[in-house]
C-alpha cells in the first residue's frame, strides 16, 4: 500500500478521534442538575448532534474515497476507504482495551 494513502487514513482517523472526544468532553462537561423530564429541546439536541456527528464523520472517512473511485482511481479509493476502517477498529480496540483496564483497577 502506498505511503501516502496510509498518510492520508491515518490524519482522517485522527480527525475522527478527536471530534469524538471534543463531542464527549462536552457532553461530560454540561451540568447535570439541569431539568431534562420536561424539555423537548434536549432530545431534539441530541438526534440533530447525531445526524450531525453521522454527516462529518462519514465525510471524513467516506469523503475522499469516493471523489477518488468517481475519478476513476478505484483501487487508490478502495485501499483508503480499507486502511481508514482498519485504523479506526484499531484505534476502538485500543479505547475499549484501555476502558477495561482502568475499570478494573
């Protein structure tokens, strides 16, 4: 596989990181004394930052390989799209090994 296809998976596995873990560290941070039983507002909150978070992640892992594979450059495309799944599974095993371990400390 081409350097700088894994390059390029590795900087979108990256970026999908780290939007997860700003997502999350926001998420953490809200207060929770607010009053949720009564509010509408926070389920429509949460099904438009999924739909949101579905539309930029796809874009990051999805976006590339396919402008390649429509231009024609189909196993450029494929490898990336291949290699950005391998590094992310990588990156979720090393997250849920890591969640494992500190939870049973």
């Amino acid at each position: 596989m081409k350097k700088h296809i894994l390059k390029l998976a590795a900087l979108h596995v990256l970026a999908t990181a780290l939007y997860i873990v700003a997502v999350v560290s926001l998420l953490f941070s809200m207060p929770r004394s607010v009053d949720q039983s009564n509010s509408i507002l926070l389920p429509i909150g949460m099904l438009l930052l999924f739909v949101f978070s579905a539309l930029f992640t796809g874009s990051l892992v999805l976006g590339r390989p396919v402008l390649w594979y429509l231009d024609g450059k189909k196993k450029e495309a494929i490898s990336l799209l291949m290699a950005s799944i391998g590094m992310l599974f990588v990156v979720t095993l090393l997250v849920f090994s890591a969640a494992i371990l500190f939870a049973t400390r």
